[in-house]
C-alpha cells in the first residue's frame, strides 16, 4: 500500500472507536428497576402534590419575577412614538429660543 491510502484510511478511522473484543465480557449495565424508587403511599389531600395547572402557574408566576415581561411591539411602538414627540417639542423650544436670540440681537 502507498503512504497516502495509509494516511486516507487512518484519516477516516480516526474518530471511530475500536470494534469491542468478542472475548471481553458485555460492560455492566445496571436496570433501570433498581434505580426506580417506590411510589408514595397514598396520603391526605392536604399533602397530594399539585395539579399541572397549579404547577404551571407557579411556574409562570417566578418566571416572571426573575425575567419580567418584555414589552410586544405595540407597547413599543407606544413608546417610540411619545418619544418622538417630546424630541419633537424640545427641538420647537430650542427652535424658537434661537429665534428669539437672534432677534433681539
């Protein structure tokens, strides 16, 4: 074989992990069974875990504490335009000002 069909070959190989020996034993595997835990006994309504509204709720409710709702696109539109009307009014106050200024002069 040529030096290059070596270097291609151990190339495309480089990633790939080795075929498993047939002689070494299967890796451990443990079950799931033994990992699942025993499901509570029944209990009071008081302690019955809540519903997935409530959860959602509750969910929702500390969402919005820590990452308070950005305002959509009409909200700041909203905004932008009362914005640009105050700029609108300070440059007809300077406006007029220099008008003014320049009268007197």
């Amino acid at each position: 074989m040529s030096s290059s069909s070596t270097l291609r070959r151990g190339f495309l190989n480089a990633g790939a992990s080795r075929p498993p020996d047939a002689s070494a034993p299967p890796p451990a595997i443990s079950s799931p069974a033994s990992k699942r835990k025993d499901p509570p006994a029944a209990s009071t309504d008081a302690s019955l875990p809540p519903t997935r509204a409530a959860k959602t709720a509750a969910t929702e409710r500390i969402r919005q504490q820590a990452f308070p709702r950005a305002p959509n696109s009409n909200e700041l539109y909203a905004v932008q335009a009362d914005l640009f009307e105050k700029r609108r009014a300070a440059d007809k106050k300077v406006a007029a000002f220099i008008d003014r200024f320049l009268r007197d002069l």
